[in-house]
C-alpha cells in the first residue's frame, strides 16, 4: 500500500467505536425529534400507518424527488401484491425557477399519462424535508440536494400542486378526474410497500440522489400525544429526515468540510457524506487534496478536467471506477480521457479506484450505522425480526455497496442480532408504495 492510499485510508475509514458512538448520538437525536424538541433528525409524522395488506383499487402515484419525475398507476389486490399498468418518467429541465416552472410542467405531464375515465386519487410523494399538517398537507422546510425554486419553501405542496392541476385542467380533461388524497416522503411511500408485501418491515430506506430514513414507531415510544392516524392507531410512520443528521461532525475529514462550506444546501451533513449527490465531489475533492500536498495526480484538476469542476465527478462514474477489475484498470483510463485526462500513469489510475472505494464503502457504513441506530431504538434487545425495505439507484448500483451494508451491521450489531435485521432491495418502491399510502389514506 502507498503512502496516499494509507493517508486516505486512515482519513476515510471510520472506526468501529466511532461509529458506535455514533449509534448513540443517532438515538439521542430520535428521541428528541418524536419528543419535539430541537434536533438534527425532524422525525416528522406522516398521519398515517403501515397498510393492513388488504388494500384494493386503482391509484395514481407521483413521484417528485429529483429530477427524474416518475408517474405510476398501480392496482394492489389486497393480497400482499400490486400490478403496475402504468409507468412513465421525464426529466426536469432545470432545478431553480419560480414555483410555476416546477408544478406546471410536474401538472402536464400527469395529464398525459392518466386516462378521463372515473376518478383517480394520487399519492404524491414529494422526497424534500416536509412538515406535515395533514395526511394530504405539508410545508416545504428548505430545499435540499441543490434545489433551488423560489415560492416553495414554507408553502403547502399539496396546495401548489392543485393549482397547477386545476391549470392545466383545461388544456388535459383527465387532470379533472384527479384528487390528491396523500402526501408522503420517499421513504415513508417504500416502507409502506415493504409492509405491504411483508408485515415485519418497519423500516424505510432511500441510498440515490439523496438519503433518508422512514420508521414505523410504537405510541408506547412517543412521550408527546399524537393526532389520530389513518390505519393502525397504535403506530405512526415517521419521515426521519435523518439526512440532516449532524452528529457525523464527529468524523468530518477536510474532503467534507470543504464540501459542506462550498454547497448551497444548508446542512444535511450525513447526505452529504451518503447520498449519490456528493460522493463524486467527495471523490474529485480528494483528487484535489492529494494534488495540493504533492503526492499525486499532478495537473488533474486543470482547466478542460472535470476534477476541476465543482461536481464534475458523479456518483456513476464512481461506480464505473469501482467495477473496472482489469489489471491495468484500462476502463478507468478510457474514462478518464473523457473526462479531460489526457495521459495517466497505471498508479494513478489504482489510487483513484482506490479513493472511490473507500468513500462509497463510508458511505456504505454509515447507512449500516443509521439502520443499526433506528433498529435498536425500537427494539433494544432485537427480540424481533426487523425488515429494512430499501429503493435508490447508488444501493442497487455500486459494486459492492449492499455486501457492505451488510459488513457494517455485523460490525455494529454482532453475528447473531445482525441476522435479526433484513435488508431488501427493492426496486421502484416509493412509486408504488405512494400508491398504497394513498390506498391507505382513502379508507
């Protein structure tokens, strides 16, 4: 191993008593959220429970989280499955604006999806931090994952998406036959659908663009009273927010306070060492550490380079780093000419895979630490069996990253107690899950 990998290593790598401490803080923070006090984990009620499974009908569910905007129209039987007759996405041509620039076009597109026959009631799941007023109310606290439109933070969402659907009702008929009944954050929509196909899941995961957690919490661990849920009233699904997480200071390196002093999104500092957002930043940030001490990638960061542009390195071509297994890494050169590296020497290339690892495996482990924190807040002794269902592209698609998941909760919780918590992938959850919390929702 080089001098640089070791000096990554040792920066990127946090030990296990770090990580345990913080399990703790992570907790503390819990419980100060569900007791509404000030915390870095908002722990927002969603007004509704997990589904019974014995849910029925036709029900539209949209999908806001990014910039790919998703339109499901799904059928669950009651009998612990669902039929997706529908789906369509489009791309957000821009990520700042006024309101009009981001629920008009949000508004066409569902009329071009949804037939006028009958009524359709919409889950919309709007993945941004939300203070929920109502099962089908909420305001925008901030924008996070570089979010920029004017006229949304401390609005209603649900009320500026009516109001683009009632304008645009003229120009597409079938938006009148639609009525928003739900609205529910990414994680709280994929847990609802990991219930419904299996009654121990009572937790909620997103690892993409952004990362966040969503639990099912007994009344008997809330100190303050609760308004009334829709379902099982003896429980709540609670939008963690625990992206905002900011314990993780403990364990800050110099990559992450540069990036965290350079973003335009305030706080969120456990996404920012997560989510698929940064990690390319991340990574481009340590190519730049190591350049300015002197010990490599020498002239990377010039101009006409993506590592010299702020964001230029994503979280895709991390994943394409880490899957090149040649021995010479000549995929990772043939990227690299793309992204304005001329000529690099086979070192460079090995220590670059190397930083991509070591910042997703980071990212990897303190995912570990936050299911491994939320599990044992709701079942300290892990008596129960605990189904994590998890939705988001950097999960499914870094080389390695569930495997490490997976270490990292043997790590923090033991051989034994860690088989008592399950991590299921599933793809295109929180589209189909919007759909079952509006099925709750409607009755």
């Amino acid at each position: 191993m080089t001098e640089s990998e070791k000096h990554l290593q040792a920066m990127l790598t946090p030990s296990r008593e770090q990580l345990v401490r913080l399990v703790e803080r992570f907790q503390g923070e819990i419980q100060r959220g569900l007791a509404g006090e000030v915390s870095s984990i908002a722990m927002h009620p969603s007004f509704v429970s997990r589904p019974s499974g014995g849910e029925t009908g036709r029900f539209v569910a949209l999908d806001l989280g990014g910039s790919n905007v998703r339109v499901t129209i799904v059928e669950p039987d009651g009998r612990g499955s669902a039929a997706v007759t529908r789906q369509e996405s489009f791309r957000l041509t821009a990520t700042s604006g006024d309101a009009r620039d981001l629920f008009d076009p949000v508004a066409d597109f569902i009329g071009d999806v949804i037939e006028a026959d009958g009524s359709h009631k919409l889950g919309f799941i709007f993945s941004f931090p939300v203070q929920h007023e109502s099962v089908r109310s909420g305001r925008l606290e901030k924008w996070t994952k570089e979010f920029a439109f004017t006229g949304v933070e401390g609005m209603d969402v649900v009320r500026l998406l009516e109001e683009a659907i009632t304008s645009k009702s003229n120009e597409s008929p079938a938006l009148k036959t639609l009525s928003v009944s739900a609205l529910a954050n990414d994680t709280v929509s994929t847990l609802a659908w990991g219930a419904y196909l299996d009654p121990r899941c009572d937790m909620g995961l997103i690892v993409a663009t952004g990362m966040n957690m969503a639990a099912a919490v007994s009344r008997d661990l809330i100190a303050k009273p609760l308004p009334p849920t829709i379902g099982n009233p003896d429980e709540m699904l609670f939008n963690m927010e625990c992206g905002n997480f900011d314990g993780v200071e403990l364990i800050h390196t110099p990559l992450d306070t540069r990036l965290v002093s350079e973003s335009g999104t305030r706080g969120q500092l456990l996404e920012k060492m997560i989510s698929g957002r940064y990690l390319g930043e991340l990574v481009r940030l340590a190519v730049v550490h190591l350049e300015s001490r002197g010990d490599a990638f020498s002239g990377w960061t010039a101009s006409g380079s993506a590592f010299g542009l702020e964001f230029g390195i994503t979280a895709e071509h991390i994943s394409d780093i880490v899957h090149d297994e040649s021995p010479e890494l000549v995929g990772v050169g043939m990227l690299l000419r793309r992204l304005g590296i001329a000529a690099c020497i086979t070192d460079e290339r090995r220590l670059l895979k190397n930083a991509c690892q070591l910042i997703a495996n980071r990212s990897a482990r303190l995912v570990a630490m936050g299911i491994a924190a939320t599990a044992l807040f709701m079942d300290p002794e892990l008596g129960s069996e605990h189904v994590v269902a998890v939705d988001g592209s950097l999960f499914r698609g870094c080389p390695g990253y569930q495997t490490e998941v997976r270490t990292g909760l043997r790590e923090l919780l033991g051989e034994s107690r860690s088989d008592r918590v399950l991590v299921t992938y599933l793809r295109d959850a929180s589209g189909v899950g919007a759909a079952i919390i509006a099925a709750v929702a409607a009755g």
